[in-house]
C-alpha cells in the first residue's frame, strides 16, 4: 500500500463531520451516519450523516424561511458576503487543498489549483450581485410601458459530484446565493469534508443561517435526491453527475416542475489535424486527458490522430505519459493519484480489455498497480483504437489515452459527432478555415481549439445533446436561478 501522511490541517476546526442546516452542526435525527474513506489508503477519514427524507425536509424548510429576508437583500450586500467567502477561501487554501486531496486523491498541487478556481467562482458572481439588470422593452401597444425584473427563483436542491470536491459546489452556490436564492446541498458521499470546510468559511463569512444548508448521505442518496427533487418548496434542482442518474432526476422534477440545470457526463473527442504543431497537441492532450487521473466531465476520452502524423504523436504522448508518477496525492514528485472507488477501477479496466481484445496496442500501462492501493491504474496509452471498441462510445473516466488514427476532416467531424454526449471537444490545428469550420461542426458546448484546457469562471461552461443544459460560470451563471417577472404599466 501507498506510504500517505496527512498533513494536518492548520486550522483543525474545518473538519466537520456533521450536516450544515440552519446555521447549524447537526447529525441525523436517526443518529446514523457512513464512513468516508481516502481513496489512496482505504484508511478511514471519518463519518458523515445519513440524512433521510424527514432530515432533508427540515433543511428545506430552514432554507424557505432564510429566503424571505436573504431575497430582499441588495444585490451589494450579497456581493460583500460573497467576496469575504472568496478572501476566507483562498486564506484557508491549504487546509481545503489539504481535505480535496485526502477525499478524492489528487495530487496536493492540483488541489490547490482547483481551490484558487472554486474561490474564483464566490468572486465572479460577488461582482455579478448587483448587476442582474432587467429591461426597458418599447411596448407595441400604445399607451402602455413594459419593463422587466430578474426575480430569484426560490429555494435551489444543488447535488454536486466527487470529482472536484470544491468547485463543482461554489459554481452551484456563488451564483445561487446571487441572485438571491437560498440553498440545500447534497454534497457527494465520497468526499463530503470539503464542502463542510467551505460551509464553515461560509457562516465566518457572514452568510446568514438557513442561506446554505449541506445534507450529507451515503446509503440513502436516492432519497435525499428524490427529496429534492419531488418537494414542492424546491423550486430549482442543478446536478452535475452521470446522464443515468440526471435522466433519473428529470423523471422525478417533473411531477413539480422545476426548473433543471443539468452538466453530465462527456465523451470529449480530441482532434489533431496533420496542420498542427503536433509538441504543443501532445502537451494539450496530456492535460485535456490525464488531470484528475481522467476523472473530468470535460477530459479527453477519444484522441483522433491524423495518419500522417500518428506515429509522430502517439511516440511523444506515450513518452510523456511514461514519465507521470503515480501515487499517494501528498507525496513529494506524484503527478497522479488514485481514481475514486473501485467502480471506476473496474471500468478503466474494463475499458483496456474491450480494446486490447478487439486488437488495441498498450504502448504503456494497462494494468492495475496493486501494491500502491486497490484504487491505483497505470496510466496507460492505446493505440489503434477503432470505433467498435467501448472506449469510442462511453466515457472512461480514467487514465487511459486512446489514440484513434482517421484520415480526412469531414470523416473525424462525423466520427466526433456520433458520440450522444456532448459536453467538450478539442482540435489542435492552424488552418484558420479548418478552426472556423470544425470549431462550428462540433457538437458539444465547449470548444478548445489548439488548448486542452478550457475551464475559467467567466466562460460559460455546459453541454448539449445527453451532457445537459444550462451554463455555468459567466454572465449567464446568475440566470439559471433567476425567472423574469414582465411588469406592463398602462394607460401613459
Ligand atoms: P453518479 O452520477 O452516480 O454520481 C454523481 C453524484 O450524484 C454523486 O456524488 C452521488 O452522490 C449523486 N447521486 C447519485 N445517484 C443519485 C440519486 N439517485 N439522487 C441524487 N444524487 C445522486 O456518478 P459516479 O458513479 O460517481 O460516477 C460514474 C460516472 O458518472 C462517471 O464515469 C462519469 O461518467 C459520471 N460523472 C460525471 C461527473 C461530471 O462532472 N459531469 C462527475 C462524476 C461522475
């Protein structure tokens, strides 16, 4: 097993280990809670509460009467609760990159970048706050004057995933909290400590009690989720998650009609034309690909290499990838850490084998590494993919880089698009035609073209076809919770 030292945390008072209801630390009124382990060490982290339907409900209801005053606030006076979140996270960065890295197992660096991005979202919707401006429309029925005012919706159900423990939660709460809704959160199973530490940071913060509560669940996750969704007091449910799990949530937010923000899962194809500077695709690949051992929602999955340049690439990536050092998050020189639970280690396996078998060459990797955990893959890179295998019609979510050869455009536009997701897709080229014309063929929601990076707090971020709707992050963020009220004065 994987040497892992936790390094305390500065201040030791962020570990909470209850749910956050009403300005409050809680347990479940049934006393029970579920274990949450390291995914490096299966070593135990501590225990959350296994909320019910009735545990849930009371938190709803702190979040209803929150509403009635957090609703009227100025938009100013939300921005300054907001960007004093912002300052507490980035002074506690340590400690929060500290727990991501304990919970989900990346490497302590990559932490603390992705808590620099999640404060980042507390400090572009606090400048956002006071500027949902509505409209002054020409009305065309004489005598009357139309204008229109952007209303928060009301109570929002966030269910945020365990991949990026921090940031997939303030791009839910930092708009939410903007436009002047009060939340309930059900933070994800695995890795519930990081979102109690911002909790925290939040109520030092000045966030009034009942503006964002935090229910935790393990066993009882479908309930607490059909709670959310089925309760008429919740007007607005954002999930990001698997499509299973958000068609799921949709079935049930309709017998109350709520409005849906969904970000699901991607299948993103990433494009290099023979055009382009193949050093600076492999770098964009190895990053698109490989961050958070794979497990993003926008990685890379289905890396489309045109022949004249394959071998070219598929040499220098599997170098790159030969260099990686895989290992406990905390360890000095890991760049890659374990995936979340043994599901996913059986689906990256799986994923290898389908290929292998169907004539796919491993040029590194391949196998589990069972002395640094049950929960350790190599990182692997394939060749020869073809568009038979698993891996070309569903997400890995792993550290696998399978490279696809193809040969003109038009054949890796439709190969792109066949996919029934769509959340990213990436090309590397430098024909200033071809970046117009595929940029606009794809179809997914975001395009990088000659980046494998793409996420920033003030780009809207979001899918289409089976990854969702809605955008987050941007000046669009702070519409998925707001309704337009039309208010039409007569006889001028
Ligand atoms: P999942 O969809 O089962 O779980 C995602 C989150 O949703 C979890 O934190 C879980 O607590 C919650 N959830 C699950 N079932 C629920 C329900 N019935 N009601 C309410 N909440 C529920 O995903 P997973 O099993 O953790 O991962 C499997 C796949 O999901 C991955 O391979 C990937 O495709 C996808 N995924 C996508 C993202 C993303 O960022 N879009 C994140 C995590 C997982």
């Amino acid at each position: 097993m994987s040497s892992h030292v936790v390094p305390p945390l500065k201040d030791k008072s962020l570990f909470k280990q209850g749910c956050f209801v009403d300005g409050e630390w809680i347990q479940a009124k049934s006393g029970q809670t579920f274990e949450v382990q390291d995914p490096a060490s299966m070593g135990k982290i501590g225990t959350c509460p296994e909320f019910t339907k009735e545990d849930t409900e009371a938190a709803i209801a702190a979040a209803a009467t929150a509403l009635l005053s957090w609703r009227t606030a100025t938009g100013r006076q939300r921005a300054r609760i907001l960007r004093k979140w912002y300052d507490l996270m980035i002074e506690n960065a340590d400690d929060l990159a500290t727990l991501i890295t304990w919970e989900n197992g990346k490497p302590i660096a990559e932490a603390k970048g992705e808590v620099v991005y999640a404060a980042g979202f507390y400090e572009w919707f606090a400048e956002e706050a006071p500027r949902t401006y509505g409209d002054t429309i020409p009305a065309t029925v004489p005598g009357n004057r139309v204008i229109t005012v952007r209303e928060p919706i009301g109570v929002c159900g966030l269910i945020t995933p365990w991949n990026f423990p921090a940031a997939m939660i303030t791009r839910k709460i930092g708009p939410a909290l903007a436009a002047g809704c009060t939340i309930v959160a059900k933070s994800p199973g695995e890795t519930p400590f990081t979102a109690n530490a911002i909790a925290e940071l939040g109520k030092r913060a000045g966030v009034p009690s009942g503006v964002v509560n935090i229910v935790t669940a393990l066993k009882n996750t479908a309930e607490v989720g059909e709670t959310l969704t089925s309760n008429l007091t919740v007007k607005k449910v954002s999930f990001t998650g698997s499509t299973p799990v958000g068609k799921l949530l949709m079935k049930q937010s309709s017998s109350t009609l709520k409005k849906l923000s969904f970000e699901l899962g991607g299948n993103a194809p990433f494009i290099v034309f023979d055009d382009a500077d193949v050093g600076k695709a492999v770098e964009g690949a190895i990053a698109s690909k490989f961050r958070g051992s794979g497990q993003t929602c926008v990685c890379a999955n289905r890396i489309y290499i045109q022949r004249g340049i394959y071998d070219e690439f598929s040499k220098k990536f599997a170098e790159k990838v030969r260099g990686f050092k895989v290992g406990s998050g905390y360890a000095d020189g890991v760049t890659h850490g374990p995936l979340i639970h043994s599901r996913a280690i059986d689906k990256v396996e799986a994923h290898v084998k389908d290929a292998q078998s169907k004539g796919a060459e491993v040029l590194t990797g391949g196998q589990r590494i069972p002395d640094l955990g049950i929960n350790f893959f190599q990182p692997t890179v394939l060749t020869g993919m073809t568009a038979d295998m698993q891996l070309a019609s569903e997400e890995t979510f792993g550290p696998v880089g399978a490279l696809f050869p193809f040969d003109t455009e038009s054949d890796v536009v439709a190969l792109a698009n066949k996919a029934e997701v769509g959340l990213a897709g990436y090309f590397f080229s430098r024909d200033v035609q071809r970046v117009w014309r595929v940029a606009e063929a794809l179809e997914v929601g975001m395009v990088g073209v000659n980046t494998g990076l793409i996420s920033d707090t003030a780009a809207p971020f979001g899918g289409v076809k089976f990854s969702g709707f809605g955008r987050e992050g941007s000046k669009y963020g702070v519409e998925e919770y707001q309704t337009i009220k039309t208010i039409t004065f007569g006889g001028m």
